[in-house]
C-alpha cells in the first residue's frame, strides 16, 4: 500500500489488494475530512451506502466512487433546510 498527500491535503493511496487493474476506488471524508462508517458499501444490499442530505451536518457524510458509479453518497433526494423536499 503506498500513500501520499496531494496538493489538496487529499491522501491518494495504491491499494491492490484484490482489485482488478482496471478498476478504482475515488473517494472523499466529506466536508469535516473524518472518515466515518455509517454508511458502507455492501454488495448485497447495495442501497445501504445512500443518504439524504437533510441538514448542513449531512454534508461531512462520505462520499466514493467506484469505476465511475457512486456507492457511498447522497440520494438524488435533497431536503431543504425545514424539512421539505
């Protein structure tokens, strides 16, 4: 595994533990920069990494990218602030 930091602070790691050549992983810890793993991608239930932004602490909610499609993320759903949709 080798990691380094970016121009952006972002840590870029190469990780080829069982990933095809062909494949990649981008992600994000959100706006707070914490990793957190309330929601996980899980290849049964493939739903489970999706949230609602509901609120501004929504926004530290992580975020990846997986060959291009997203796994862990928002849902195409956006609260406003009151509660609404």
């Amino acid at each position: 595994r080798d990691a380094a930091s970016g121009q952006w602070g972002a840590e870029f790691v190469d990780d080829n533990g069982g990933w095809g050549f062909d494949e990649f992983v981008v992600g994000s810890y959100g706006r707070d920069n914490v990793y957190s793993d309330e929601y996980l991608y899980d290849p049964a239930n493939p739903s489970a990494g999706f949230y609602i932004i509901e609120d501004f602490p929504s926004f530290n909610h992580d975020l990846a990218s997986w060959g291009g499609s997203w796994i862990v993320g928002p849902e195409g759903q956006i609260h406003n602030m009151t509660g609404g949709t």
